[in-house]
C-alpha cells in the first residue's frame, strides 16, 4: 500500500478575528458569549495540527472539525477583504508552503487528511484475517468516498499550483482506494475457496483499479512531484493481482478439463510478472520489502503452477496451448464503489454547533417565514385529525357503539373490554393525572406570558428613554429613533402573543372537553364493583351475532385508523422539532431564490402527510359501512330494547375513555409546546436585552460628545452680565414687578452687609456701561476702586448686581 501521508500546517490565529467580527456585526455581548466557543475552535485547530495517530479518535477529530468550519463557513466572510485569516498549509509531497485566506483551502485540506487518515487506517488492519480484511475494505471505500467528495469541492473551488489538490491527485488517489479495497475481496474470496472462476474476476478488477492510479501518476502534474518509486509500486501491485487473475482463471480452466488452455493462463500469469519487474526493475529495491515478498512468491508459485501444468499437457492430454496474445482478457467484476459522503452528513447536528445562535437578521427573517409556513402546514393537518376524530366519536356515539356491541356480549357484569379501560385510567391517575396536567400546563403558559411581556417592558422602557433623551436636547439627538429599529422586534413579539393567545384558546377548549366527561372519567378510576352497580342488566341473549362481529370488525379498523393517525401526528411533531434549514438559509444567500429553499424543505412532510391524508379520504366510506353495519346489527335484536340503559351507560363510560386518551395526548402536546416555546421566548428575550445594551452604550457615547460639543461653543449672556457669564454661588439678576426686578419686596435683611433697615438697600453706584462685574479683571467693589483679581476671586459679601435707582 502507498504510504499516504498528510498535509501539516501552522499555528493560526483564529479566534480573535472571529470576535471581532462578531462583536462588530452582532453586540459586544454575543461577542462575550462565544468566547469559549472561540477557544474551543482554536484548541481544536491545534489539536488538529498536532495530530499523530492514526485511529478512529484521529478521523473523529477531523470530522468534527470540518463540521465546524461548515458553520464557520456560513457565517464568516472570511478572504482577503474581509475577516483576514491566512490558512497556511504544506503539500504532502514535496512539503511546499502555501498560505491563502480562504476557508475552502482550510476545507480541502482538512478532507484531504480525513481521505489520507481512512487509507492510512487500511493499511493498519490485520490483513492475515477475515475480520481485518473486511475492516480494511472498508476503510478504503470510506477514503474513496471522501476523496470523490474532494475532488468535487475542488471543482467549485480549485486550488491552483498545489499538487497534491489537482484533479489529477484525487483521481488517483480515488483508484488506488479502490484497488486496495477490491484487492481485499479478492483475498477474502480466495481465503473462503470461492469459484477460482470468480476470484480471477475480483483479481481483474483490483488490477484494473491499479492500472488505472498508475496512467494517473506518470502525467506531468505529478511526475514531478511524486516519490520516484510510486509508479513501481503501483505497477508492481497491478502486476500481481493480473498474474493472479490469470493464474485463478488457469484453475478454473482444469476443472473444467481444458488443458490447453490452463498452460496458456499460467505461460501469461509468468510473462506478466516478468514484464513488470522488467519495467520498473531500476525501482525494485525502492518498494517496501513486503510487496517485494509478495511479487516473488507470486512469482514462483506461478512458475509452479505452470510447470506442473506443461508436464501433465504434455504426458497425458496433449491439448493445444495458445498463444498469449490470442487469450481473451478477463472481464474484472468491480465488488467495491466509493462509499457516498455529502457536505450534509459532515454538517455539525443544530445542538452540536457551537455558533448555531450567530444568525443574521435578514436570515432569522426568513427563518420566521420558513417557520411559519411549516407551522402552518402542520395545523391544517392537525386540525383536520382533530375534527375527523371527533365526527368519528360523535357518529360512534350516536349509534351508541361500541357499548351496544359489549352489552350484547356481556349482558350482565361490566364486559372485559370496559375492565381493560378502567385498569389503564386507574393505574395512570384518571382525572388527577388530567387535572395535574392542567397545573402544568397553567404554569408554563404564565411563565411564557411573563418571559413575552418583560421583553415587551425592555422594548418600551428603552423607547421611552430614547423619547426623554429627544425631547431633552432635541435636534442635537440625532440618533435614529427607537420605533424605527425596534419594527422587526415589535413584529416578531405580536407574533408571540399570537401564538400564546392561538395556544390558550386551544387550551380552554381541552379544559372545555374535560369538564363535559369529568364525571365518568372519574368513574373509570372506581373499583369494578362500583361500575357495576351502575350498569343494569340486559335480557339480550347471549350468543353469536353475524351483524355484530360484522360490525366490530369495522370498528376495530376505524380504532387503527385513529391510532394511525395519532402515530403519524408524533412523527410529524419529531420532524418539526428537528426541522431548521438555518444553514442552507445560510448558504442560500445571494445564490438562489429563498421560495425554492422553502419548497425543497417542506418536501420532508410529504411522504407522512401523503399517508395522514389517505386516512382522511378512507374514514367517509368507512363511518357509512358502519351506519348501514350498524341499522343491520339493530334490527336483528328483533326490537329488543330491554339493554338500551345498560348500551346508554355503557357507551358514556367508553366516550369517556376515549376522551381521555384524547385529553392525555392534548395536554401533552400543550406542555412539549410551552416548553419548546420558553426557549424561543427567553433568546428573543435575549435579542430585546442585546438591543437595549448596545443601546445604552450608544446613548452614553451621544450624550458625552453632545456634551463635549457644548463646552467647547462659545456662550451668549445676557446685557446686565455684561457679556460675561455669572459666577457660582452668587444671586442672579431679579427679573420681577418691583423695583429692581423683583417679585415682591425684598426682606429687609437681605443685603446683612447693609444692616436691617426699611425699604431697599442703599443705592450703589452702577459700573460703567459695558464695563464687566467685580471678579473679572476690571471689575468693581462697592467701594467703585478698580481692582484686579482672577476669576472667582470675590470679596466677601458683595453683590454684583446692585439695585437700580
């Protein structure tokens, strides 16, 4: 086997330009909240370029990896104009450097070692047994496949002047799998002695494989760069599953009797395996020393083979040997195929994605518009169970069925179908069961309403704030207003409360039904004894009814009907559960039209809803056999209407029961849903506290650059301030009726430096006309001598602002 190696790389930075990203596009705090998803990505890069083993926890460990680049993939522009990150890799061959920003060169190459670590997982296989040969075919149809899956990545994204990621490269690699692996069913079938004519086919076919690798690796793109002893080992093994093609088909031709040629196939066989060791004989000693061994033992055993078959031609039957090149060639029978991989069965499942909540708004859109429809689609059909259910216990019961058929059967006593009933209702809880589902149901319900209206709360206190802040610094609060950003937001939570109130309504009609049978579910749970006493015995006779078991054999297909119905609701629900295109969303942008996604993945639901649907069609003919069923069963009790109590009470205990079981499913159902939807409830939560923040933040940063932009603004004041501000802790200029501007006469005692005298304070003499105020440079005392101070430096107790005359 060719001792595959893998592509080595370098230590990369890859997680702090992820969460710039993040935190550029998202919030600083989704940022926050995928740092250990980060460092685990990172740690997983670099377990991936220390890797040294070659077993099932290695390809485990790439697989992972490469899902995760999927969903790095479909979030992150990364390339030279985006998010810059280099990938640098080295060729297998020559251990040549490149190094792109490219996600797809990272993809290609961690395939490639997924490819390289499956062969190299064949080759490890214990060989000498028929488990380790079959765990080794495996491994390389495994490698096949991936490397098929290869070469189609490379045909979407090639990677140019790198050798060992050529077309050519892969499709060599894809042949030589699969004459490694078809050489393993070749021994496999020589070691269980199957048909020699048959293993001489397996043979043909592993040498075709081989053949086909070896055209590969002479053409210029890898001759180049290839060991030089490849070519002889690839030949070389041709060479001997042809020989040994020949040499099984030779075996075949003497049991059948055909001498002549037997020793044409052996003579063959021989001149094969010389021509090739001729052929590469300058390589030889280059290939490993068990394919050496190989090739001379299957040397001499054909030389064996084909003495012992001349001798015994020659002495005893004398048939004519033809010439080798008149032999016709042995059509080979491909056993093996590449073993199918696709990009969808690599991808991480949603809960194994670490980035899975690293959506785009414009793609959470369309995933509201996807749910919807499936939503939608999903009620019809649920609808329509619950309606043909419900028109199915209704005509039952009408006809009083099925407890005039158990009245008939059991004209005394409570009938043994009716026992089975109560021993299921009892050992479940009955009525308590219910009414404890109810509380459930009750609690969840209220705490998805208090998770919906704290969001509403955040979204309207941070509106009003962002309203207080406009009407605070008006065309300076340039920012966009809260009612414009917080549309989709609004959207999305009246789309909530639709579902709450829809799912309430649903609520109220379960709770309805319940309270209409509570009393014979309630029944249901009593003692055999109690039932009995409520049921009167009938005078029918016991005995055989055709028109009864006619009509319980409808019944029992109508109860399978409804039972298949309620099978295919779960899987409908289990799918719906695990339905989310967000990647194919993801990759669907700008490539095609989002309708198509919607049709292709609503394609799911067709085969379930095809068979839910055929039960919809078959139960119209089936309630009207049973109306004419039933006329029939009546009319042959000859008007016997002495059990039509015993039917009546009969028939509300199995309505009852099956209100049950209705119930039970139902409020089942109302629970997985509330609970479902909390999750939704608490991340659009989520999505309504990141708004706030971030727009906390850029509220902080406005006000201190409006804030910033006021100081820096020279200030107009006031003529009797003389041009210059007013300085702290001193009485502003009274503007008022009074004299002097005040609104009331001042208190005597307001001017103390003055004393406490009637009227006004004294008059003081008024600074010249545009001369500024005592505390500026220039400024006046009471005592009208010109000082000089710095600004704030008052004399006590003066008043800058004297009364006028």
């Amino acid at each position: 086997m060719l001792p595959l190696e893998r592509r080595k790389t370098e230590k990369v930075d890859i997680a702090k330009p992820l969460e710039a990203f993040i935190k550029n596009q998202y919030s600083a705090q989704a940022a926050q909240d995928h740092l250990e998803a980060l460092n685990n990505f990172q740690q997983m890069r670099e377990d991936v370029r220390n890797i040294q083993d070659r077993n099932d926890a290695t390809k485990d460990l790439l697989y992972r990896y490469y899902g995760t680049l999927q969903s790095v993939e479909l979030r992150f522009p990364i390339g030279e104009n985006h998010v810059r990150i280099s990938f640098p890799w080295y060729d297998s061959f020559k251990n040549r450097k490149t190094a792109l920003f490219s996600i797809h060169f990272e993809k290609t190459s961690i395939l490639y070692n997924i490819g390289v670590t499956l062969a190299q997982m064949g080759t490890l296989q214990n060989r000498t047994t028929s488990d380790g040969l079959k765990a080794a075919c495996q491994n390389f149809q495994q490698a096949a496949g991936v490397f098929e899956l290869l070469k189609e990545e490379l045909e979407k994204h090639p990677q140019p002047n790198v050798p060992d990621l050529s077309t050519e490269c892969i499709n060599m690699y894809i042949n030589l799998m699969l004459g490694q692996a078809q050489e393993c069913f070749a021994e496999k079938a020589l070691k269980d002695n199957m048909n020699p004519s048959i293993v001489a086919k397996l043979a043909a076919q592993a040498s075709s494989f081989y053949e086909t690798a070896g055209n590969v690796l002479s053409s210029p793109v890898l001759s180049a760069v290839i060991p030089k002893h490849w070519p002889a080992q690839v030949g070389l093994r041709a060479a001997v599953q042809k020989a040994s093609s020949e040499m099984s088909y030779a075996t075949a031709m003497g049991k059948n009797d055909e001498y002549g040629q037997q020793v044409g196939r052996l003579h063959n066989a021989v001149f094969i395996l010389e021509e090739a060791k001729k052929k590469h004989k300058s390589y030889f000693t280059s290939v490993p020393a068990d394919l050496q061994q190989l090739f001379a033992t299957q040397q001499a055993n054909a030389a064996r083979l084909l003495q012992a078959a001349e001798k015994e031609n020659d002495t005893i039957y004398h048939e004519t040997v033809p010439q080798i090149g008149a032999l016709a060639s042995i059509e080979g029978k491909a056993m093996v195929k590449p073993t199918p991989v696709s990009l969808e069965s690599l991808m991480l499942p949603s809960d194994r994605d670490p980035f899975r909540n690293l959506v785009p708004f414009a793609v959470t859109e369309k995933l509201s518009i996807y749910q919807e429809r499936k939503d939608q689609l999903l009620r019809d059909d649920f609808r329509q169970i619950e309606e043909l259910n419900q028109l199915a216990i209704g005509s039952l019961s009408s006809m009083n069925l099925p407890g005039a058929i158990e009245a008939l059967e059991s004209p005394s006593g409570v009938p043994a179908p009716l026992l089975e009933k109560m021993k299921t209702v009892k050992s479940e809880g009955g009525a308590r069961l219910i009414l404890d589902f109810v509380d459930t149901l009750n609690k969840l319900a209220e705490e998805d309403q208090n998770l919906l209206n704290q969001s509403a709360k955040i979204l309207d206190d941070e509106e009003q704030d962002d309203e207080a802040m406009r009407s605070q610094y008006s065309q300076r609060w340039s920012r966009t207003p809260s009612h414009t950003l917080t549309a989709n937001l609004r959207q999305e939570l009246a789309k909530f409360r639709g579902n709450i109130d829809h799912a309430r309504k649903s609520d109220g009609y379960v709770l309805k039904k319940f309270q209409e049978h509570q009393q014979y579910v309630v029944k249901l749970t009593g003692s055999p004894q109690d039932i009995q006493g409520m049921i009167p015995s009938g005078n029918a006779p016991v005995g055989s009814n055709p028109y009864a078991n006619a009509l319980k054999q409808s019944l029992a297909l109508l109860d399978r009907m409804i039972a298949q119905r309620a099978t295919l609701k779960t899987e409908l629900s289990n799918l719906a559960s695990r339905d989310d295109p967000t990647a194919k969303l993801l990759a669907n942008i700008g490539v095609t039209g989002d309708e198509e996604v919607y049709a292709s993945e609503l394609e799911k639901y067709t085969p379930l809803q095809s068979q839910l649907r055929q039960t919809f069609d078959e139960q119209g003919s089936l309630l009207d056999r049973i109306v004419q069923e039933n006329a029939a069963f009546v009319e042959s009790k000859n008007g016997d209407r002495s059990g039509a109590e015993r039917e009546a009470i009969m028939q509300q205990l199995n309505t009852a029961f099956k209100v049950y079981t209705d119930l039970k499913s139902n409020l089942r159902e109302g629970i997985q849903f509330y609970t479902n939807f909390q999750e939704i409830l608490r991340q659009f939560m989520r999505k309504c506290e990141d708004f706030a923040f971030a727009r906390k933040t850029e509220k902080t940063d406005l006000v201190r650059e409006i804030q910033h932009q006021s100081s820096a603004m020279p200030q107009q004041y006031p003529p009797q301030h003389g041009g210059y501000p007013p300085q702290q802790g001193y009485p502003q200029p009274p503007s008022g009726a009074y004299p002097g501007g005040y609104a009331q006469p001042p208190p005597t005692n307001y001017y103390p430096q003055y004393g406490a005298q009637q009227g006004y304070p004294p008059q003081q003499p008024q600074p010249p006309q545009g001369q500024p105020p005592q505390g500026i440079p220039g400024g006046w005392q009471p005592n009208m001598q010109p000082v000089y101070q710095q600004p704030g430096q008052f004399q006590p107790g003066y008043n800058p602002y004297p009364p006028k005359r």
